[in-house]
C-alpha cells in the first residue's frame, strides 16, 4: 500500500551503513518513521528532502512491518537554522514535541502549520526565541487535549486580566482571593492574555502579540513549566537548548 502526503522531517537516525530511519510528521497520518533505503544511492532530490528539518511532498511504502520511502520531492528546506546554534536547538526542541505530541496514524495538520510557521520565523529572525517557544508550547499542549482553562478563576469565576494566578498542576487560573496553592505562579500584567491569545486564536493571528522582553521570557517560563508539569516528560532538547542558551 502507498501513503502519498506532505510531511516534515523531525529526526534522523543512521541506522546501517546504507540505510537510514527518518521521522516524519506528516499532514495527512501523523507521526510516522520510515525506511530511507539504499540512502547515498537514492536520487539527490529526495536525499534532500529526507533530511532534518526538510519539508516535503512523500510517497510512502507501508510495507507488513516497516514504512520506506520511495520518492521524496523538497518543498522547503530549512537551512538557515544550521547557521545559529541556539536557533537549531530550538528548532530541534520544536521537533522532539511534535514526536512526542502529535497524533499518530491520524490528521496532524494543525501540528504541522504551527511547527513550519515556527521554522519559518525562526530562520528568518521573525521572533524572539522566547516568543516561539512559549507559542509552540503552549499551542501544542493545548492541540494535544492539555489546553488550560483561562477564561476566569477557577474558584469564584472572576473575570479578570490583572493579579491572576496560574496553576500548572491544574491548568487553571486564581484570583488572589482564592489562590492558595504555593505552586502557583502569579501573572506580571500582559503575561495572561498572551496565553489566552496562544490557546484560543485563529491560526492567522497566532504570531501577532506583543510583550516586552522580559515578560516574554517569563511567559516561556511559565508554559515550559506548564508542558513539564503536565506530560512529565523528560526533553533532552530542552535541556541542550538551555545549554546553548546560557
Ligand atoms: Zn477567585
């Protein structure tokens, strides 16, 4: 049987001197890992677009026990993230949650226009490092059936954008009457309607938010500590971001 779909290239293992095992996300089945046969001997073309990082059209084997790819075409290859190594981190970071959030065998679009948007600006120099991973973060939690509720306090239903408290164990918010749990993280202004804006925007606007730097670095503290707090995994690019990053 042959799957045909748009996908991008989230990770690469050498897997025999000849062949090579790649994970795709693709649109159309999700996560899945395939076969590169014969990987120096295939055309130049689709061993381009079957490297880290590439994004393109492919035409999948689904073989009784393993999937091969027969034909990748590259649509876009995201070069300029070799050139910066925290950006790479980064994109790599972006690329080890989509493995390990987005669905497998099933539709993940949504999944892959947030990370190729992410790529994009990313190369580009579009946002702040710290913006990207708070978006992808907290975007991707919230595809993934992790979205918080931050529409008013969890408690006496106050609505409102200042002196709120959030609750990564309860991805929730408090006002400040009700909060009492000392792992709750209290919000410097602006910080909670850029994550109501990640979590309940168009696609189109996703990117569109502003904050000064300094909360938009505490804004990505407060959505990694959400992502680990509520998938307790480990990331080992996490952690080798943050090495670059100093
Ligand atoms: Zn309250």
């Amino acid at each position: 049987m042959k799957l045909s779909t748009d996908g991008l290239i989230i990770r690469e293992q050498q897997t025999g001197e000849d062949d090579r095992l790649v994970t795709i996300l693709t649109r159309d089945y999700g996560v899945l890992r395939a076969f590169v046969r014969g990987a120096k001997r295939i055309k130049s073309k689709s061993q381009s677009a079957t490297q880290l990082f590439a994004y393109g059209k492919f035409s999948i084997y689904r073989g009784k026990d393993a999937y091969s790819i027969d034909e990748a075409q590259p649509i876009e290859i995201f070069f300029d993230l070799r050139n910066d190594i925290e950006a790479l981190s980064l994109a790599q970071y972006f690329c080890e949650l989509a493995g390990e959030l987005a669905p497998v065998e099933d539709d993940a679009d949504e999944y892959l226009k947030l990370v190729l948007n992410a790529l994009h600006m990313l190369s580009k120099n579009k946002r702040s490092h710290a913006q990207l991973k708070a978006i992808v973060e907290l975007r991707m939690m919230s595809l993934s059936g992790y979205m918080p509720d931050l529409v008013a306090c969890g408690d006496c239903s106050e609505f409102s954008d200042g002196g709120m408290f959030f609750s990564p164990v309860e991805g929730q918010i408090f006002c400040g009457e009700c909060v009492k749990d000392h792992t709750c993280i209290a919000l410097p202004n602006g910080v909670l309607s850029a994550m109501r804006h990640i979590c309940y925007v168009e696609n189109a606007k996703l990117f569109s938010f502003t904050l000064p730097e300094e909360s938009m670095s505490f804004l990505a503290d407060v959505t990694e500590k959400f992502l680990l707090t509520q998938t307790a995994k480990k990331l080992k690019t996490l952690d080798f971001y943050k090495m670059m990053k100093g």
